[in-house]
C-alpha cells in the first residue's frame, strides 16, 4: 500500500459523497414531483402508457405494478434474445441464444444483476445490447430506485396507505436523474477514448501479419448506464479491463464514481424524505465505513504479494498483479473491487480469481453482507434499511422502551417481514452451493480442485442471488443447470427480498409516528453507526463463516503453509 | 388507605424468594422436566430445535453403542444438549415457582368463604348460606363483623372496617361504605367491625382475586407483543443457521468428508441463540412478579410493556405531588411586630387546636423560630372553632389569642388589617394558600401562611423522569393560578387546572394522537373513562369498582406515586430482554472460533491457527463450547429473574453502558469461558 494509492482512493470517494449531498436532495425533489423541467415529455409518456401518475397506490398495489412491469420486461428480453438472428442491427449474422441462455440472460438484466454467462461481444447482436440489454439496464435500476423511494415514504408518512405510484417513480426516476446523468458520464467517456458506433468489428493487421478481427460497438453509453444503474454487465466479455471499456486510470475512476454516486446519494434522499438528512447520514457513513475497510483488506492483501512468489526472490514491488491491469494499479482495482461488490454492480477491472485468496474473500463477503454497502440503486438502501430496523429492534429494547425507528414501532409484523427478506440470502446462496457442489451436472462446471473450487461455486450464487452479476471466474457459466439455477437465485435475491420490503412499507406507513424523547433510541450519531455496522456483520455475515472457512480461508492458510491448488 | 405515605416505603408485597430456597428450587427441576413434553416445548422454536437435535443425537449415541462402536464424544454431546433444554425448561420453572407460595395463600383466603345471601334487599334478618362460588352477578349478601366478603362486590347499604391483607399485605384496617369513591370491596378480604351489604360484581372465578391468583401464578401468562416480535426474530436466526449448518453437509463433501451428525448438531445449537431463547419466557413472568412483589397487579403482560414505552404522566395534585393538606409555611407578620412575636402568638393560638393544621403551626414555628409550645398553662381555656365565629384560640390570663380567617378576625376584634399586610394576604390567596390571620387582645398581628406541601423530594423524581424522556402532567381542580404555582414547585412539565373528567380524557386523547403514550392513576369512578383511555391506566385498590375494571393495573397500596416505579419496572422488562439477546447473539462470535477449525482441521490442518484460543482437541473443543453454551443459560438465571438495572441517564448513554456490557461482554466472555471448560476438560481427562 502506497501514500498515492490511499490518496487515489480518498479523492474518488471525495468526489462521491461531495456529489452524493446535492444529487440526494435533488431526488428527493424529484421524488415529490418538484422537478419539472420534462413535464411534456412526461405527459407524453404517461398519455402513450395510459397511466394517471396521480394515483395513489399501497403496498400491493404498488408491488403488482413493479411485478407486472418487470415480468413483461423479462418476456420481452426473452423474445428478443430468441430471435436476434432475426432482427435488424447483427451486421456479425449472430444466432439466437438457446434457451437456457436467453432465460438466464433476460433474468439477470431484469433483476439488475447483469450476471453474464454469455461473451458480450460475441454472442449478442448491436440490437440485442440496445434495444434489450440497455433498457433493461435503465428499467431495472429505475424499478429499484422507485421501491427505495416508495420504502422511503414510508417513514415519512403515519395513518396511510398511499406509497406513491409505480409507474410515475419509475418515469420520473429515468427521466431526471438516470438519463441525465447517463448521458453526461456517456459523453465523457467518449471523450475518454470508448467507442460508440454502429459499424461492423473493424479487422486488422498485426505485426506478425496475423488478421485480427476487433470488436467495437456502441458501448460508451451503455457503459455508463452499466455503472450508474449498478447493472454492471459489460460490453465487452472482459468488461471494465478491456481496453475498450477501460482504456485509463481515469475511466475506472469515473466508473467507480458512477457506481457509488446514486446508491450513497440515495441514503440521503431517504435523510431528505423523512425530514432529517442525519438519519440517512448515519447510513452514508456505514456504507463509507465499509467501502473503505474492503477497499482496505483487497489492498493489503494484494499489495503484499503472493507469499510463494516472494519465496522465489521475485520483486513484489508491485505485488500480486496476476489478473489486473498495470495501467489501473492496486488501488484502484482494489477500490473498484470493494465497490462493485459493495454496490451490487458487478463491473469488474480485474480477475477476482487471480486475486489472493483474502482479497477474493473480501468481494465474495461484500455480496454476501446483502448488497447494502452501498448496495444497488434502490435496493442498497431498501436492504439497508432492512438491517437498520433489525439493528433498532435488539439494540432498541436495551434503552428500554418498544423498539422504535423514526418514530414507527418495529413490531412482530416487521421483524417477521425483515427476517423473510434476510433468509432469502443464505437460503439461495448456501443451499444452491451445497447442492451443487455435490450433484456432477454442476461440479462439472468447476475445473479447479480444493477450496479455490469451492470458491467459484459460492462466488457464482453469491453473485447471483445477491444481485451482483460479478464472477470470480473459471466457472463454465452456461449450462443448464447453472443457467437454471443461476437464475432462479436471481430472481429470490431480487423478488423474493424485494416483496417482504414492500409489505414493511405498507405496515410502517400505516403507522402514526411516535413522537421523539430523549428517552428514545437514537438513530444519527455514532453509536447507531457503530451498531448498525455490527449488526449487519453479524445478522448478514455470520452465518457464511463455515462456507467461508472451507473455501478462501482455508486456501489462504494453505498458501501459507506452501500449499497450492 | 394512607395516601400521605412517604414515597418509597409502599409495603411490599412477600419476600423475594430467594434464588437458592431449596424446596423452590426442587420444584422447579421437577417442573423442568414436566416442561419438556415437546407439545409445550414447541411454543419457544429455539429450544424446540435444541430438543430435536437432543433427540436425534441421542439416537446415533445409542445406534453406536449397540454396535459396539465409541460412542463417549456422541453421548457427551447428547448430555449437554439435554442439559441445555433443561435449563432453559428450569429457568422457567424458577420464574414461576416464586409466585406460587403466594399464589397458595391467596386460594386459601378464597377458599374458606361463606356467603350470607339475603332473600330481600331491605331484610337483613332473611338470609340463607351460600358457598363463595355459588354466587351470581347481582346477588345482594350481608357480611358481619369477622365475616370474609365472599366475592367482589359494591356497598349498597352500611359503613365497616375492613382488612385487607390478604390482598394487599397491609393489615391496618380501612373504612368502606356505601355511595362515593370508597364503595369496592374485594374478596377474600374480612370485615373487622360493623356490617355491610354487598351487590356481588364479579362472576364466579373472575374475582379479583382470582385473577390475582392466575397472575402470579403465571397461568394467564400469555406472550406480550414485544416478546411475540422477539420470538419471531429468534426462530428466524435459527432457520438462518440451520440453512448454514445444513448447507455444511454439501460443502465440506466437496474436499473430505463432512462433519458427522453430532458436531454438526453441537455447531448448531451453539449458534442459535439458545441462551436468550432460554430466558425469554422467565424474564418476562420476573417482570410481572416484580410488579406483583411492588404490590401492583397488571391485568396483562401487554401493560407493563406499555409502561416501558410511557411518554408522558398524568399525576393528581392532591395525595401525589402534595400531602393533601395545608400546613403553616410562611408568617407575614404586620407592620411594627416582629416575626417572632407573631410566630409565639401564633402557637399559643393554636395550643388547643388538634387539627393538622393547627400541628403543623407549631411544628414549623419551632422549625423556624425555635419556639417550643408550652404546656397548657393553668388558667388556660381553649376557645374551639364555630362555623359560626370562625375562629379559635386561647384565652390566657395576660390574653386573648386568636387565629381564623382574615375577614372573621378583622371583624371579631373590630380592627382594619393595615394595608401592607392586606396586601400579603392577598398574594398568599393568589398563589393557592390560605391566610390565617393572629390576633392578640384586638391587635391584629399578622398572618399565617398556610398551604398544600410539595412531598420533599418528588421534584428530584420529576427530573429524573425528564431524563428518562418523560413529560409529567399535573392534574389538578384547583385554579390555574395555584395550579401554576404548585406546578412550578414541584417542577413538572405542564398542568391541567380546574379539570374536569372530560378535559383529562380530552388532554389523553391529544397526547396520543401526537403519538406519545399516557399514563395516569386514578381512584374515582369519574376516573374511568381517563383510565380506560390511558396507554397505562393504574387504579387505586381502595378505589371504586368503575375505576378498577377500567385501569389495566391496580395498586394494592393506593399510592399513585407509584406510577412512576411502574414505569421502571416496563423499562427494566424491556432492557433485559434486549440485553440478553445481545449477549446471546455475540456469544456466537467465539463460538466460531472454537468449533470451526475444530470440525475442518481434518480436511485442512493449516485451519488450525484459527483455534485462537489453543484448545486441546477438535473434541474437547466441541463440547466446551457445547457445554459453555449450556452453563450461560443456568449462569444468567438470577440476571434474567432480578433484571437489568435502569438508571434514568437518557436513552443515548444507557444504549453505550448495555451495548458494552452486553455486546462487547457477550464477544469476550464465552472466549474465556469455554477456554476454562477445555482446560477443566483436559484435566480431568475426558477429552
């Protein structure tokens, strides 16, 4: 670790939380239908959808809308990765993908996990990346932001059922914060060397004389979108370490800012909604708190080098750079590392499979945590918010009175729901793992041996349930069971999580809010930082200790005493 | 009853039983083991699971023993897991065991009474024997002197004294009488003097007492929402770590072997949390039995919870803040007499008047002045007090003393009250006092200040319950001016003057419709509808029916200061809960560290630098911390019976003081605790 690394890392993450104030509020206005400026192309929207923005929906109401949208949205993608063969704009005469595939891929990109199992640029059609994966980039982080901001108003409001209208967050959520922000960061990073066309793959000539074919594409933009909706699905099947994706230093900077802006931004728009922005900095702060211990732990253990390779008197000047890109560094993969996994993006600078085995720990435990530090758009902070209420409930009892989070009561109904949403987790990624680590349709999927193997399996459903899409690599993604499987892990993070949310908000917003004392809990200030951080160590983390032990800490204290797998 | 009881000093309710009284605790193990039947274990999921596990690892230990394989790790494993059941099912037992002896003399008082029902209502000769529970609503029973009431019930005809000990504790008998706030009685309780003639109230086996009974024996113990939401919690984490557990069996398949039944079984019980799903249902009949120790009956486990979660306190002025009657506090003497010689006039003034008033002129002119009442002196006559004069005093042979109000006085000895004490008299009425005017030989002296005392100390708990983030309410009939006054002295939050029934409930109405919860004593029936409204409702024993079926608490002792411990006591319920949960959920960290590289150190010995705490074998491991996990349970019993102390510091500092004793104690603690079992172990040589 170097001074200049650190000092990498503080200025992005600077450049986040000093972007973060302004943009929370402002969706916390946009939330409350204060920003105007594309009225018309709203009405536009709303008369060619037939949809009255105004309508109040409750919980339910407001769920089976997201359900219904996100279920056409996935048929849709579906079809259209199906018949791509068929459809304009595959100047490269692309099949269509099998059906294993297209269902895997359609889930991933409609539940905001953008787990590719397939190569990006040489199985899907310029049609396929647009039309499909791009609108599902946008729609899924909208449908996470919408479901935030519904859980938000939840908190705010006593005595309803109104959470707001589905399908007026999600315009207005795309239209003022996604597409704006999208094309700005598109622009930049065109400027910054991506490519953004629509002519065929260009061929060349090397050296050696040698005909080589080089992908392109218009992927600027929907590189943008990639990070800003924590989508993370490349362009390019190397994602942000392909020169394309990632040609400098400065784009993967850009790109982690991207990531972390609108997640961190969001736990202050929750602080705007409920009338008191410490509330939703005490969340800010634990998400920083762990972006910066992960960033840390990756840094350390890649920064110190591999301990065999030392042995060998080979320079670790540089430490273990197997699998990354010399022109990003340690810091930044290891900030990148710790945030889009942290963040539920899944973008990826390096291979985490080449990583040493702490600092492919660190990501695979960031998943595992729930996807809240910062967590997805949307649903970093409603998962957060989960935590905190179950924070407030053990720890609330001990101040003496019924536990209470901003004035709502957290009674049997929310710690029942609360604890539904956190069983998804372990339930999808332990259960899936143990199952396939024994049944030889899928232990076929993993080449290596020994806990590294074990690794992958447990990175893949971690990645997927947890809404990631990262891979730690060497798995043989694409086959039908672990399309299947994938999938369906997929769907529980997303859905199965996101439904016991919704029915908290309904409950929390039908209750009167308790008014304050000194005698209640308080939820700002350091000590609720502290706990909340230890909370979500501890109700999220502990139970992937056994399945951790037997997989990267296992390999490491093997490492350690020479052994390799 | 005497409501000018010191505070603090409300008689309580039996002795504490003791956490070692042999024949409770020989009780309770029996009860432990009745309370294993897994149909009434299935109401606590934690213990329910350990029990399962229990069951099935008891089976392996027996299969490998009638295969003549070892079978001494499976069974020890079994042992302790049985244990660990059995002293979550005793802790229990403990609990309930304490409130049984009372629970006895209380069915004892019930059940020798005889009932005296009368034919006719207006023939008190008529009557014919009933047993107590062959009584109706509505039936009319004469009761005797030596009589005991055989039933709730209402005064209709007479006056008597009664004893109330066998409800209350307190043997010093009080008077009840038809019409007014004191016409309740209670069953079970005996007529020491005179007759009565009692409307039965209560249907048979619905009787205070019977409820009193069924209340500290635990039998109407049903699970507060609190605890209903902590259940729930707590079967999550266990699915949770079953899912972990389970999920073992495939993982570890993968490079070795996976862990056997047993070890998977001890992993998983000692991350459950097992120690607070233990305790849940005895610090929670602790809670109602402190109350019931505190001489305070709550109709549910709900209430004291709701007492816990109290914002603001509605206190009557009279009996609560002040004594409920004036006494001297001040002289104002007149122009030209100095304090002194008005404070002696003032005395021999009042050396004949036995009323507390007049005593406590003399006690506070020796207070202040020093000035000792002599006695009588020969040729002394006592003039009393006529509703007619107004006046009394003493005629002495050197002169005539009198005191009484300022008008009757000034009239009486034909003078004017000179203009700077009219004008004392006035600001001492302004601020709800009373002036008594002194008088000697037609020369108007000065005058006596005489109010309603603040009780000493009352205004340090008004802070304290401040600190706690609790508004308190005066209630008062008195008006706003005095009201204000008195308020300002006793340092409470807000006031309610000249209230009337319907302002107190329209003020708790409003209180809870900014969402905060009211609580509030009362004794009369005009009372009721507050009471019934009130979060916390605490009715006085002695007062009527109307107000005691409406609060969700009785006090036995009729204080309403007591108001303010009660909310104490919902707290202490509540942070012992959450404390002990902590703990519990911490204690999982070391327990990592103990069975983790224990089970994996075969299939990966380099896991072994993760025994932090260098235990001897993978075995010993595992059953120290099994054993640990156990002995915590049987540890925390006399916390989870006395409860956490609460001190009123603000919610911010006693999270911190908790959160490090509970949170940090609960990582630290089971790190040395099983190590000390291993090293116990190892040297006995078992493992």
């Amino acid at each position: 670790m170097t001074l200049i690394g650190w000092a990498q890392i503080a200025l992005v993450l600077a450049c986040v939380v000093a972007a973060a104030v302004p943009l929370g509020r402002y969706m916390a206005a946009v939330a409350a239908g204060r920003v105007t400026f594309l009225a018309p192309v709203e009405r536009v929207v709303y008369a060619a959808a037939g949809i009255d923005p105004r309508q109040a929906q409750g919980w339910r109401g407001y769920t089976l809308a997201m359900l219904a949208a996100n279920a056409a949205g996935f048929l849709l993608l579906y079809a259209l990765l199906r018949g791509q063969a068929v459809l304009p704009l595959n100047p490269q005469g692309l099949d269509g993908l099998t059906p294993w595939l297209a269902f895997n891929t359609a889930v991933s990109f409609v539940t905001n996990t953008n787990w590719q199992a397939y190569g990006g640029e040489s199985a899907l059609s310029y049609f396929s990346q647009m039309a499909g994966l791009t609108v599902q980039n946008f729609l899924s982080a909208a449908t996470g932001m919408a479901l935030a901001l519904a859980v938000c108003r939840a908190f705010a409001r006593s005595g309803v059922k109104d959470l707001g209208n589905f399908w007026s967050d999600l315009v207005r959520m795309t239209l003022y914060v996604l597409v704006p922000l999208s094309l700005l960061v598109g622009f930049a990073f065109v400027a910054m060397g991506m490519p953004q066309t629509l002519a065929p793959f260009a061929e060349a000539t090397t050296l050696e004389g040698a005909r080589q074919v080089i992908p392109l594409g218009p992927a600027a933009f929907q590189i943008a979108i990639k990070h800003l909706g924590t989508n993370g699905g490349g362009f390019f099947g190397m994602n942000s370490a392909h020169p394309f994706e990632g040609p400098t230093a400065l784009t993967s900077a850009l790109q982690i800012w991207s990531q972390q802006v609108i997640p961190f931004a969001l736990a202050l728009t929750f602080g705007a909604i409920v009338g008191d922005i410490r509330q939703g900095r005490a969340l800010l702060l634990v998400m920083l708190a762990y972006v910066l211990a992960g960033t840390w732990a990756v840094y350390g253990s890649e920064a110190g080098g591999n301990p065999l390779h030392l042995a060998l008197g080979i320079d670790a000047a540089q430490g273990n750079m197997e699998g990354k890109e010399v022109r990003f560094g340690q810091a930044l993969v290891a900030l990148f590392t710790a945030t889009t996994t942290g963040a539920s993006c899944g973008a990826v600078n390096a291979m985490f499979e080449s990583f040493m085995p702490l600092g492919g720990l660190v990501p695979l435990f960031l998943i595992q945590l729930g996807e809240v530090l910062p967590g997805g758009v949307g649903s970093g902070l409603y998962g957060m918010l989960v935590f905190a209420l179950l924070a407030v409930f053990v720890a609330g009892l001990m101040v003496g009175r019924t536990p209470e989070y901003l004035g709502k009561k957290v009674q049997a109904r929310e710690v029942k729901l609360a604890m539904l949403a956190v069983l998804v987790l372990p339930a999808a990624i332990l259960g899936f793992t143990a199952v396939a680590l024994v049944l030889p349709a899928a232990v076929a999927s993993i080449p290596a041996t020994g806990p590294h193997g074990l690794s992958e399996m447990l990175y893949a459903y971690s990645s997927a349930a947890g809404n990631n899409g990262s891979a730690f690599g060497g798995i043989t993604a694409d086959t039908p069971w672990m399309d299947v499987t994938l999938g369906i892990a997929m769907m529980l993070g997303r859905f199965a999580y996101a439904v016991p949310v919704m029915a908290i908000a309904g409950s929390l917003a039908a209750k009167p809010r308790v008014a304050e004392s000194v005698g209640s809990f308080p939820t700002h200030g350091p000590l609720f930082v502290g706990l909340l951080a230890g909370v979500i160590l501890i109700l999220g983390g502990l139970q992937f200790m056994p399945a951790l032990a037997l997989g990267p800490l296992a390999e490491h204290v093997s490492l350690l005493a020479g052994k390799t797998f | 009853m005497d409501t000018m009881m010191p505070m603090g000093q409300a008689t309580r309710r039996g002795r504490a039983a003791a956490f070692t009284d042999r024949t409770l605790l020989g009780r309770a193990a029996l009860d432990a083991l009745r309370k294993l039947s897994p149909a009434k274990l299935v109401r606590n999921p934690v213990i329910f699971v350990t029990e399962v596990v229990a069951i099935l690892v008891t089976l392996l230990a027996g299969l490998d023993a009638a295969r003549g394989q070892g079978f001494a790790f499976q069974a020890g494993i079994a042992i302790w897991l049985w244990l660990t059941v059995l002293f979550a099912t005793f802790a229990e037992a403990v609990a309930e065991g304490r409130g049984r002896a009372q629970a006895e003399s209380l069915r004892r008082a019930r059940g020798e009474a005889r009932a005296k029902l009368l034919v006719r209502a207006d023939d008190r000769a008529l009557w014919q024997p009933r047993g107590a529970t062959e009584l109706k609503l509505g039936d009319l029973v004469l009761v005797e002197a030596g009589d005991i009431i055989p039933s709730d019930g209402e005064i209709i005809e007479g006056i008597a004294s009664v004893n109330e000990a066998a409800v209350t504790g307190e043997s010093a008998p009080v008077i009840r009488e038809s019409g007014g706030d004191r016409s309740a009685v209670t069953g079970g309780t005996m007529v020491v003097s005179d007759w009565l003639v009692v409307r039965i109230t209560a249907a048979p086996g619905s009787t205070f007492l019977d409820r009193m009974i069924a209340l500290v024996e635990g039998a109407a113990r049903q699970k507060t929402p609190n605890e209903i939401a902590l259940d729930i919690l707590l079967a999550g984490m266990t699915i949770i770590f079953l899912i972990a557990v389970a999920s073992l069996v495939g993982l570890a398949s993968w490079n070795g072997r996976p862990p056997s039944v047993p070890v998977l079984a001890a992993l998983l019980v000692t991350l459950i949390p097992t120690t607070i799903g233990g305790l849940l249902s005895a610090i929670g009949i602790a809670g109602m039995d402190r109350l019931v120790r505190f001489n305070v009956l709550a109709t549910s486990g709900r209430a004291v919870e709701a007492a816990g979660d109290v914002d603001v306190l509605l206190l009557d002025k009279t009996g609560t803040i002040t004594f409920g009657n004036r006494q001297a506090a001040g002289f104002v003497p007149a122009p030209g007499v100095a304090e002194r010689e008005l404070a002696e006039a003032a005395v021999l003034a009042s050396l004949g008047d036995e009323t507390p008033e007049g005593r406590s002129i003399l006690a506070y002119a020796r207070e202040r002045h020093g000035t000792v009442a002599p006695a009588l002196p020969e040729g002394a006559k006592v003039v009393p007090f006529t509703a007619q004069t107004r006046l009394s005093g003493l005629d002495l042979p050197d002169g005539q003393y009198r005191k009484g109000a300022v008008d009757s006085l000034s009239g009486s000895l034909g003078v004017a009250i000179p203009p700077a004490l009219a004008e004392a008299v006035e600001r001492i009425a302004r601020q709800g006092g009373t002036p008594l005017a002194v008088g000697r030989d037609g020369v108007v002296l000065g005058a006596i200040e005489l109010k309603d005392i603040v009780k000493p100390g009352i205004r340090e708990r008004f802070a304290e319950l401040r600190r706690m983030g609790i508004r308190t309410v005066m209630v008062t009939g008195d008006n706003r001016l005095t009201a204000a006054a008195i308020a300002a002295e006793a340092g409470v939050d807000d006031f309610l003057a000249e209230a009337t029934p319907e302002q107190k409930l329209g003020y708790i109405r409003k209180a809870q419709g900014e969402g905060r919860l009211v609580a509030m004593a009362g004794d009369g029936t005009n009372d009721a509808p507050a009471l019934a409204q009130a979060d916390v409702g605490l009715a006085m024993q002695t007062g009527t029916q109307a107000a005691r079926e409406a609060g969700n608490m009785v006090d036995l002792d009729s204080d309403p200061t007591k108001l303010i411990e009660v909310v104490e006591i919902g707290k202490q319920l509540l942070i012992t809960r959450g404390a002990l949960t902590t703990f519990s959920i911490a204690n999982d960290v070391a327990k990592y560290f103990a069975i983790l590289p224990a089970i994996f150190v075969a299939s990966y010995p380099e896991l072994g630098v993760f025994n932090v705490m260098r235990l001897a074998s993978p075995e010993s491991a595992i059953l120290s911390a099994v054993i640990f996990n156990a002995l915590i349970i049987v540890a925390l019993v006399p916390l989870a019976l006395r409860g956490v102390t609460y001190s009123p510091v603000g919610a911010a500092a006693l999270l911190r003081r908790n959160l490090v004793i509970y949170g940090v104690g609960g990582i630290v603690a089971p790190f040395l605790g099983i190590k000390l079992i291993d090293l116990f172990l190892t040297l006995i040589g078992v493992a």
